[in-house]
C-alpha cells in the first residue's frame, strides 16, 4: 500500500513538473512572438514614415520645379514685351504724326518701367522656395505688386490702341499693333503665374497671406 502511495504522489509530482516545464515554455514563446510581432509592427511603422516622407519630398520637388517653370515662361513673355516696347519708343513718326510720336514714346517709357518693375517682382518670387516657401507659401507682397503692374499694362493696352486710331499709315499702325499683342501675351503670363503661385500650399502661408493684404 506505501508503495502503491508513493509512485502515485511521484507521478503527480512528475506531472506537475512537467506541466510548469511547459507552461513555462508556451509563456517564452509568446514572448518570443510579441517580441518579433512588435518589432516587425514597428519596421512596418518606420518604412511606412520613410515612404511618406520621401512621397511628400517628391511632390515638393515637382512644385518647386513647375514653379520655376512658370516663373521662366512669364519671364520669357516680359522679355519679349520689352523689346517690342523699346522698339516703339525708338521709331520716328513722320510729318504731322510727330506728336503723336512724342505720346507714343512717353508710353513706351512707362511700359519699359515697368517691365523692369516686373521682373523684380519675378525674381522675389523665384528666390522664395524649398523650407521657407514650405512653410510661409510665396512672397504674397510681390503676388499683389504683379497684380497692379498688369493693370497698369491693361490701361496702357487701352491708351495705345486709341493712340492707333490716329495713325496715318501702315507702318506706324504696325508698330502699335504689335506693342498691344506683346504686352497681351505679357498679361497672360503674368495672370498664369499669379494663379499658380496663389494655389501654392504652405503650412502658415494663409497667415502671412493676411498680413500682406493688411499690413
């Protein structure tokens, strides 16, 4: 009967050993697991912020380079005004046209003003990009320049097409006509440019917007 007892509380013994043995072994191993899920969580965690920085990265790339695109198309079109301007200020109404001339010559002045005027507001905003356009969006001061000085061309559009009227040739209806086209083409430019750099997204740009409209 001792005999009987004792292998019976051995066997209890054994089996409660070994049942501990592999509670203890389950418990590693689902440690083992979190430890490997988290781990393999947070790689995911971290590779998915790298791809989203380098996503962001990319689309900032792509809205600078365009932005500087467009900055060289308006530029282009500038350029191509203030030549004809100057050649209108260089030619030589004839006859009883010759105050006509010197009307002509004053718009031609006021005209290559203000393309230099143009180009400077161009070069504020070209020089405004990477961390600081980022944040604060574009210069909106110079935005609000461009958008009076292509006013301005409108009202000399106007003048110089009445000034056409009282041409008495060909050639000197010529020399206007392609001034207005020119300064057109200009105006064009200059709206895409305004437009694209309005819809330029920054992180504080609607504040600074704000104080350049007020202040």
């Amino acid at each position: 009967m001792r005999k009987i007892y004792g292998s019976f509380v051995l066997s209890a013994f054994v089996l409660a050993l070994a049942c501990s043995v592999s509670t203890g072994v389950s418990a590693q191993q689902n440690q083992e697991q979190n430890a490997v899920q988290t781990e393999t969580q947070n790689q995911g965690a971290e590779t998915q912020v790298q791809v989203q920085t380098q996503e962001t990265a990319s689309e900032q790339n792509v809205t600078a380079a365009g932005a500087q695109q467009q900055v060289q198309t308006a530029r282009q079109s500038v350029g191509e005004a203030a030549k004809q301007a100057d050649a209108l200020y260089q030619y030589q109404f004839q006859g009883d046209n010759e105050s006509l001339g010197e009307q002509v010559k004053i718009k031609a002045r006021e005209q290559e003003q203000a393309h230099l005027e143009i180009q400077q507001q161009l070069d504020k905003l070209e020089t405004r990009k990477g961390i600081v356009r980022w944040l604060a969006g574009p210069d909106y001061k110079a935005i609000q320049k461009l958008e009076q000085l292509k006013d301005g061309n409108l009202l000399r559009i106007q003048q110089l097409n009445n000034l056409k009227i009282q041409t008495q040739n060909q050639a000197e209806e010529t020399i206007l006509q392609n001034t207005v086209q020119a300064i057109e083409q200009e105006n064009t430019a200059l709206q895409e440019e305004i437009q694209d750099e309005r819809e330029t997204r920054s992180l504080f740009g609607w504040m600074f917007r704000f104080f350049a409209k007020y202040f």
